[in-house]
C-alpha cells in the first residue's frame, strides 16, 4: 500500500482506534451527582445525603492502602452550602459514610433566626482532605420556617474563601458533570458526525463548483458521493443525538432548541437533494441543477445550523443561544486530547466510504458509456 | 439512630440516584453509529455485486 495515497485510511484506523479506546476506558473525575432532601426548611437540624459518583475514598479502599487521610489520599472533610451572592454559608465538619455507592451523610443546622436571611438555592461543596472540592450547583433550596424568628442564625456571616472547582490541574480523566455524567463521552461520537456532514458537504461544495467550471461528470459523481455519505452521518447525527438526549434532557427530540429546528429543515434540504437528483435522468442536466442546488443549499445549511442556534436567546445546546462552548469549561484538557482526534478520525472514516462509493459510480458510469 | 419514614424514602431515592448510570449512553450510541455505517456498507457492497454481475 502507497502511505501517501492512503494516509487518511490510516489517520481513521489508528485515531478512531485510539478514541473509541480511550472514550471507553478511561474513568471520570468523581462529582456529586445527587443529593436529598432538595428543599430544607430552616429551624433545625437536617440530615443531608449527598451521592459521590466515583468517590475517591472508595478507590483509594478498594486497593487495600491504608494511609486513608494522610494528604494524599482525599476522605471528605467538611461539607460547605453557599448561596449565589452572599458572603456566608452553612457548613459542618461532621462528614460520614453511608453505604456502598460513596453515600456521604451530613447534619447541619439550618437556623435563620433574627438574620435578614431570605430562601433561595445553595450550591453544595464537598470539601476534600487535600483542598479540592467536590461541587452540585443550586442543589438545595433552604426556606424559613415560620417559627424560626428569633435567636442567632448558625448561618456564618464571615466571607468565604473563594470556592474554585475547576482548579487547572492535570488529570487522565474526564470532567464530571451534572447532569452529563459518564455519557460525557459521547462527545466523541455524537459531535464529530455532525463535524463530518459538515466536512464532506463543504468538499461536495467545492467539487459542484468544479464540475459547473470545467463540465467533469466525474466531479459531480465525487460531489454526489460526499452529499450522500453526509447525508449518512447527519442522520446518524440525528438518531445519537436523540438517544443522548433522551437520558440527558428526558426527551427525544426537545422541539424548543434553535439546534434541532436548524437540523432538521437542513437534513430536509438535503433529503430534497435525493429527491432532484433521482428525478433527473440526462446525467448532463441532472449534474448541472443538482451541483447548483448543492452550492446554494450548503450555506443555508450551515446558516441553520451554526448560525442561527447562536443567535437564539437559549438553547441546551452548549456553543449556541446564552450557553458557551468549546471553552474550558466544557472541554478540559483531558477532553481536547480525545475530541479533536475524533472529529479528524470520523472525517477520515466518513471520507473513506465516501471515496469508495464514488469509485463504484464511477465504474457503474463507464459501464452505462460502454 | 431510628430512621423516620421520609428518611428512609430519601435513602431510597439517593440510592437510586447514585446507581444511574449513563454509560449505557455511551454503548447505545456507539451501537447506533456502527450498524448504521455497516448497514451503508452492505449496501455499497450489493451495488458492487450488480456491476460485476453486469459484466
């Protein structure tokens, strides 16, 4: 095999390889992923479970090390309830374990008091023995009771140290997120498709250009092919995309986000393309309208799709509408190391096919001339 | 210490929080991607057995 002629192949096995791989494998930053109760009424003390997804004193047992507590190893410490806004919390340094899923138990007493204190959602920290902190934002919403009027608040109003979760520290895992949890991953798989549709339509693009320059049916039949394997990896876009979502956001297709409504006039606009080209039987005139619509299509596509999703006032789609993307909040650099690989691995792998199914219209159209 | 009914309700719950478990995501979605771009091959592959039946 000539390596310069077959680079890419090469490029999808070994990246796609290494991303399925290490997508799988490699294990997530712990993180609180619930918590109960959710609504606290003040006037008391309240116990309080907080769920450890991946908890760090569990590791550290289950190799039988025994220097539990010593800086290296993180027990929790201290469990910390901030407001947004305020500069005190609630906190307690009795921290206990409960049960086997890294189950932590705090009692705190919740107390207003004669303090001007109003209701309103606290972030939970878990507080590490080596200074770490584990996070859940707005998790608890803390109510005054209605007999908790008098007497001094166990609120500290003493200004709290900044709490940094996502202090820049090198690790081989990925980010835990609320919500997200382990299917963080699929990053991996359900954004590069789309990466790919857009790849191969922008070469589909460039080569109707080409073929309405210099009259190449050859161009038109590359074009179609890159059109129709696109098409291939939108649609699967769109069907992981669904079943991501179906965990994540309890639906299969949130009808309110700018994303899906841009997806799917696009995916439509392409669907049409199938339509006009499968109508059209004199190979000169079909390449001639087909490469046009092509070319007039992509723009629109990526309009509605990238564009306008970002425009929009809100979207669950992070990179559009008030939500962010592809900062370092949602790609850390554990997370860079594996996307960007993906997306050039799927593009190679999409391009692949492509290029073969393009070799087979060719020979399909030699035989039609013959 | 005697657990009330809500706290056990709550332990329950928690429970069942700390057990869901997403990764089945993850599996689905890789399924999903490769049926689907083996189910395009196997079509590629039916087109090539037509041309060399053709000739």
């Amino acid at each position: 095999m000539n390596l310069r002629q077959h680079w890419y192949k090469w490029v999808a096995t070994i990246f796609l390889l290494y991303v399925v791989l290490g997508g799988l494998f490699l294990p997530l930053k712990p993180g609180i992923t619930g918590l109960s109760p959710v609504k606290i009424t003040s006037g008391g003390t309240q116990l309080l479970r907080i769920n450890v997804y991946n908890a760090p004193w569990l590791k550290e047992n289950a190799f039988g090390d025994e220097k539990i507590g010593n800086g290296k190893f993180q027990i929790p410490s201290k469990v910390i309830l901030v407001s947004k806004g305020t500069v005190g919390r609630w906190e307690t340094n009795e921290v206990k374990f409960s049960g086997d899923h890294g189950q932590l138990l705090a009692n705190i007493d919740f107390t207003m008091g004669e303090s001007k204190l109003e209701n309103a959602y606290y972030s939970v920290f878990v507080e590490l023995s080596n200074g770490k902190y584990l996070g859940l934002p707005d998790a608890v919403y803390v109510e005054r009771a209605v007999g908790d009027t008098v007497g001094k608040s166990t609120f500290l109003n003493k200004p709290s140290e900044h709490i940094n979760n996502d202090r820049e520290i090198f690790e081989m895992s990925f980010p835990n997120r609320t919500v997200l949890n382990e299917s963080v991953r699929n990053l991996f798989y359900h954004v590069p498709m789309w990466f790919a549709m857009l790849a191969l339509l922008a070469i589909a693009c460039w080569y109707a250009v080409r073929y309405l320059r210099f009259g190449d049916l050859q161009d038109d039949i590359f074009a179609d092919s890159m059109v129709r394997v696109g098409i291939l990896a939108g649609i699967l876009g769109c069907i992981t995309g669904a079943t991501w979502a179906r965990v994540t956001w309890q639906s299969w297709w949130p009808a309110a986000d700018p994303k899906l409504n841009g997806v799917a006039i696009g995916m439509t606009m392409y669907l049409a393309y199938l339509l006009l080209r499968s109508t059209l039987t004199d190979p000169y005139q079909r390449a001639r309208i087909t490469s046009v619509y092509s070319i007039f299509i992509f723009p629109i596509f990526i309009a509605l799709i990238a564009i306008m999703p970002k425009l929009s006032p809100n979207s669950l789609h992070p990179g559009s509408g008030g939500t962010v993307g592809f900062n370092k909040y949602d790609l850390d650099s554990t997370m860079r190391l594996f996307f960007y690989p993906a997306v050039i691995g799927w593009i190679a792998l999409y391009y692949w096919i492509a290029n073969l199914r393009y070799r087979i219209a060719l020979i399909k159209e030699k035989q039609l001339n013959a | 210490m005697k657990q009330t009914i809500t706290e056990q309700f709550d332990a329950n719950a928690a429970e069942q929080l700390a057990q869901h478990n997403l990764m089945n995501a993850v599996y689905a979605v890789l399924i999903i991607i490769f049926v689907g771009i083996l189910l395009y091959l196997f079509r590629l592959d039916r087109k090539v057995s037509k041309i060399e039946k053709q000739s």
